[in-house]
C-alpha cells in the first residue's frame, strides 16, 4: 500500500465524522478505524507534514491525535524513523469440547459491524461518541481547574475529584428540575429514574 493511498483513505474517514467533534477527535476516530478495517499491521504513515496538509489541520491537532493513537498501542513509533500501524492482535479462546457455534451465529460473526457512514458505530475497538454532548462536557471541564499531572485525569486513578463533582453537582441540578417539572405538570405521576431521565437528558444535550 503505497503512502498516496494511505492518505486518500485517511481523508474519507476523516471526512465521514460528524462535523460537531473537533478536529483532534475525528482524526482519532479516523485513525482508530483505518487501523482497525483497512490497514495492515507495521504500515508506515507518511510524514505529519504531509498528512497535516491532506486533512487541512495543524501539524500540532495531529500530533496530539497521533499520541493518543500512541498510548492506546495502536501505534508505534521511533526518534528519526517514523510511525507505524500496530494492530492489536486478538485469538478466539478454543472451544471447549466438539462445541461448535450455530449457522446463525457464525453469519453474525462474519457479518459486517456496521456501514462506514455510521462513522464507526458498533465497530469493535472504535467507541460510538457521535450523541456524546461535546459542548456540555467541555463547560463543566472548563468550570474547574485541571491538573498539570495528566495521570490524575484517567481511569486509574478513579477520577479527578474536582471534575467528578462537577459532574455530580450537574447531574443533581437536572435531578431536581425534573422532579419539579413532573410535580407541576402530572401530581399523580410518581417520580422515577425512567420518567425524568429524558429532562436530564435534555439539559445534558443543551448548550
């Protein structure tokens, strides 16, 4: 696969994200799903010059979607030599016995995941966050001050205390507005998590 034909892929899954995702996340998302479906382990990528300029964003959006490619071992790289695809290689555990799977079962595993223009959705290894409420996230992210230890930001650590307070606090407040609205409009209508997830829902989605 030369490098032309690299980047003409690139930029069709790049150009198949939703539009509302911010550059560096649809660059990732391309990424995920070039080395997921099409890419074969130990590629070359071109330079970050070259596809910078192919996908119409700063050398820096790249390079920072490129390191999240890095920690997460779907790529590799090397000072001098370049970057290169590493597919994540995964063996079906044996079956136990004369156990076989079911004609239904086996069309299922060798069906498709999904079409290309869901932009990854049900596609192993690539998270669907296209309802994701971007905006909203980036408020209550912006609303606390974020550590200079990227660490204290992931799942290892159980979360950035600060940040899941926000979180909380937010969740509390559509809480509350849900049970007043559903106390003013039907009094006899108990008030459950089924009835005012949909107001919680829509505060969340609201900019």
């Amino acid at each position: 696969m030369d490098r032309e034909e690299v980047v003409h892929q690139l930029v069709q899954l790049y150009a198949l994200q939703p539009e509302r995702l911010s550059k560096q996340v649809r660059i990732e998302q391309a990424l995920r799903q070039a080395i997921n479906q099409q890419w074969p382990s130990g590629l070359r990528l071109p330079s970050h010059r070259q596809l910078a300029d192919a996908l119409g964003v700063a050398r820096q959006t790249l390079a920072l979607a490129i390191h999240t490619l890095l920690k997460e071992a779907l790529l590799k790289t090397a000072h001098g030599q370049g970057t290169w695809t590493c597919r994540p290689v995964t063996q079906d555990p044996p079956l136990r016995g004369n156990a076989q799977l079911s004609q239904r079962a086996q069309r299922v595993l060798d069906g498709p995941g999904a079409s290309a223009i869901q932009s990854g959705a049900f596609v192993p290894g690539i998270p669907d966050i296209a309802q994701f409420p971007m905006r909203k996230w980036r408020q209550l992210y912006a609303s606390v001050t974020v550590p200079q230890n990227a660490l204290l930001l992931s799942y290892s650590t159980g979360g950035y205390g600060p940040l899941k307070r926000a979180i909380r606090d937010f969740w509390r407040a559509g809480a509350i507005l849900a049970a007043t609205r559903s106390r003013s409009s039907s009094p006899t209508v108990p008030i459950t998590a089924s009835n005012s997830a949909p107001w919680r829902w829509l505060m969340l989605a609201t900019p």
